[in-house]
C-alpha cells in the first residue's frame, strides 16, 4: 500500500466509534493500536479496513460493516426457519422491515426458546455454524426432579448417546425447588437435540430449556420476540473465534 492508497488509521478507529478523530491520535501514539499483529505509532498510517485486522488494547475493530448481524430471542413454538409449508411461525415472522434475506445460523428445536444469530453473510454463518471452530453455546435448562450430586458428576464426566458421547465445558446447578432443578450447561456440541438427549440419558427430562450465549454474544435481557444488533465488541470477538 503507497502513502496516499488506503485510510487514515484515525479515521477508521473515529468512523468504527472507538473514540474521537484526536482521542484516536492520542491512542495511536501511546502505543494502544495494532494493525496485522504490529504496534501502530505513526499518525500517517493507512489501512485498508476491509482487509487490515485492527486491534485497539487487544480488542478486535470489525471493519465497516456490509453485512448484517442480529440476535434473535426466539420464542417458544417458533420453527428454526425462515418459511415454512405447513403455516407454522418462523423466524421470519420476528425479522424488523426491510431487511434482506437473512440467513439463521445454527438451529433451536420448535419448544426450545433463546438465542439465534441472523445475518446476510454467509461466509460467517458457515464458519460460525461450523463443528470445527467450536464455538460455545450457554442454555438455561429446567429439568424434572431433584437432581442428586452423583447425577451431576456423571453428566460433568460425560454421558455416551446413540450418535457417540458428549461432555458439557461446564455445568452448574443454578437453583433447586420441589421437583425441579434449573442447570446452566456450557457446549461445544452442535448435534441435534443434544441437552435433551442428555438430560434423557441420566433421567431428567427437560421441562425448559432457553439458549442463552454462543461465544461472546449474551441474549441478557432481550425480550422474546426482539432483535438488536451484534456488537462491534461481539462481532470483533466471534470473527477471531472463527478466523476471518
């Protein structure tokens, strides 16, 4: 790249929100920015923000975004598609106006309720989708009985299903009331119906289940049925995850 080819690294970190055009300057010069893994402290440097990978204190700075990227709260009864032959809801019918043809990344079954990702980028729907780049996913599980400590330690070890064995990242009991305990369960795994499965295989069927994470994005407090987009703070986190 010549000295007039590209954008003024304070003006991509300025136009990105990261700070003011002078703030940028000032972050430049204590050292703060790397463009491709090197410490940036010349003012005159410019980047191709589409291809540079720019980090300000370690964070990743997506480039301007052509694409979008939303966080769905799917509700209860809803199908994990985008149309459906038989008239049942879809995620479509939870898309704002005027949006394009959106992709859903990964799916949740019909009675399961929580976090999906849609985007019109279909490279990172792939990767993100992808077993391979192992991006984690957090479900809220409400299950029947009282689940013993024996019973947890099986499940934290691993149980084997009839398509090969699963071990949660982590699992934690969350709250115990009469004939019910509420589990946080942490996975790699994409496979279909897989809490369920498990909470089968050890006696406790799942009464509710709701995703709450994949990788860095956090449902928090979105109501069912609402959008918002992923964050630059997300966005920058999961194209690290899945290497672009």
């Amino acid at each position: 790249m010549t000295e007039t080819e590209g954008v003024r690294l304070q003006k991509v970190l300025a136009a990105a929100g990261i700070a003011s055009r002078r703030a940028s300057e000032e972050m430049i010069l204590d050292g703060r920015v790397e463009v491709n893994g090197r410490i940036v402290t010349e003012l005159g440097t410019r980047v191709d923000p589409e291809r540079d990978t720019i980090r300000v204190d370690g964070s990743r700075i997506p480039a301007p975004r052509r694409h979008i990227y939303l966080v769905l709260n799917k509700p209860r009864g809803v199908v994990s598609t985008m149309d459906d032959p038989e008239g049942r809801p879809t995620l479509s019918d939870y898309v704002p106006p005027r949006m394009p043809r959106l992709f859903h990344v990964g799916r949740l079954d019909t009675q399961t309720e929580g976090l999906i990702v849609l985007t019109n980028d279909g490279e990172f729907a792939h990767r993100l989708a992808h077993p391979s780049y192992e991006v984690s996913k957090t479900y809220m599980v409400e299950v029947v009985g009282g689940m013993e400590p024996r019973t947890l330690k099986r499940l934290e070890k691993g149980v084997t299903l009839d398509d090969g064995p699963v071990k949660p990242d982590k699992i934690k009991v969350v709250s115990r009331t009469e004939g019910r305990t509420l589990l946080r369960i942490t996975l790699h795994e994409g496979r279909n119906r897989i809490v369920r499965r498990m909470m089968d295989a050890v006696g406790h069927p799942v009464e509710r289940l709701s995703r709450t994470a994949i990788g860095p994005i956090m449902l928090g407090q979105l109501p069912p049925g609402e959008t918002r987009e992923i964050t630059r703070d997300e966005l920058g986190k999961l194209l690290d995850i899945v290497g672009m």
